[in-house]
C-alpha cells in the first residue's frame, strides 16, 4: 500500500469512527421527546456529509478499472 493510499485509508478510519459516534449520540438524543429537533436534524446531516465522505475517499482508493 503506497503512502497516499496509507493515508486515504485512515481518513476514511477517522471519519468512520465520528460518523459511529455521531450514530450513538443521534439515538441516544432521539429517546428524549423534549430533545432540540433543530439540532438533531444538523447532527443528522452531519453523519450524511460523513458517510459522502467516506464514500468519494473510498472511490480514491479502489478506482473504478474499465473493461
């Protein structure tokens, strides 16, 4: 695995990792009924542009091969 990719991997490893965290706090918040709607919806979008992230990175890593 060259240096480049190394490091491709463990940012998509980092993002992984907030994009869990942000799993477990969006659930744990979603219990409370009086919980701030306004904030769970950006905690929310949050963990989409995360998992966007993850997704393109992992394109940087395993390029499409053409036939």
């Amino acid at each position: 695995m060259s240096n480049e990719s190394e490091i491709l991997q463990q940012r998509i490893d980092e993002l992984n990792l907030e994009h869990r965290d942000l799993d477990d706090v969006i659930a744990k918040l979603a219990q409370n009924p009086s919980q701030d709607q306004l904030q769970l919806q950006r905690l929310k979008r949050r963990k989409l542009l995360l998992k966007d992230q993850i997704l393109q990175l992992g394109k940087q890593l395993t390029p499409d091969i053409r036939a």
